[in-house]
C-alpha cells in the first residue's frame, strides 16, 4: 500500500475506521465474556479475545502513526498538534502495556492460576475499555478533522 505525503487516502481511511471499530467490538466481546464467566467455553473465549486485543492494538496504532498523524501534524502545523500527537502516542504506550497486563491476568483467570478477586479483574477490564474508548473516540475526531481540512484545502486550526 502506498500512503501519499499529502493527502490521507480512501484505503487508509476505511482501514483506520475498520480498525477502531474492530477494537470497540473486541472491547464489547471481553465485557460479555467477563460477565459470563464460570464456564469452561467462556473462559476459552476470554483467553482467545484476550490475545487478539494486543495484535489489533498493535495494527491500530502503527497504522494511526503512519498515517493519522503526520497528516494531522502537517495541516495543523503547530506546538499544540506536536503536544497532542506525542500525548497519543504515549497513551498507545499505556495502552499496549496495559492491554499486556490485561491478556496475562485473563489468560490466568481462564487457566485457574489467577489470585485476583473477579471484581478487580472486571474493573480493571473497565477502566481498559474506557480509556480505549476514549482514546479511539479522540482520534476519530482527528480524522474528522484531518479530512475537512484536506477537503476544504486548509489548516487544521489546533
């Protein structure tokens, strides 16, 4: 796939938007797989989602620095757009950190090795989710932004 310098492409665009909504889907999927626990197919279905959150956070992010942000950075052309986009990037940091702690202490629960309470693993399963929300919500935001912008031939005004 080639990414153009100037403008953020179609195929970019659908692969950006797929990519949040595969995240926000797998994030539902954990919920209901926490709130079902106690059965041997659910704990299998918590271990299976639980390794595939940090695969398609991982793709999600590559793609949003890759691609979101240096156009956002260009169209915007500030101080504040570098603060935000080094902001982002470093809640994809905790992001994947904390997606990692999560898989281990799911794919514990699922093994009967975890020590954890199941309340703390719910909250901290829901205060994962919505920091991802959040942070998927922001960036979705940037495109929109990103794309009026590209449309309309001008700055982002930051």
């Amino acid at each position: 796939m080639t990414i153009t310098a100037n403008a953020l492409n179609a195929t970019d665009l659908r692969r950006l938007e797929a990519n949040h909504q595969q995240l926000l889907d797998l994030g539902f999927q954990l919920e209901q797989a926490m709130e079902e626990t106690g059965l041997d197919l659910e704990y299998a279905k918590l271990r299976r989602l639980s390794a595939a959150i940090l695969l398609l956070l991982k793709d999600a992010h590559d793609l949003e620095e890759r691609v979101l942000f240096p156009g956002f950075d260009r169209r915007a052309g500030s101080c504040f757009s570098v603060m935000m986009i080094e902001h982002l990037k470093a809640e994809h940091r905790y992001d994947r950190l904390a997606a990692d702690e999560l898989r281990l202490t799911l794919q514990a629960l699922a093994d009967g090795t975890c020590s954890l309470p199941i309340e703390t693993i719910t909250r901290m399963l829901t205060g994962f989710l919505e920091c991802l929300r959040r942070h998927v919500s922001t960036e979705k935001l940037l495109m929109e932004a990103l794309l009026a912008a590209e449309a309309e031939e001008r700055e982002i005004f930051a």
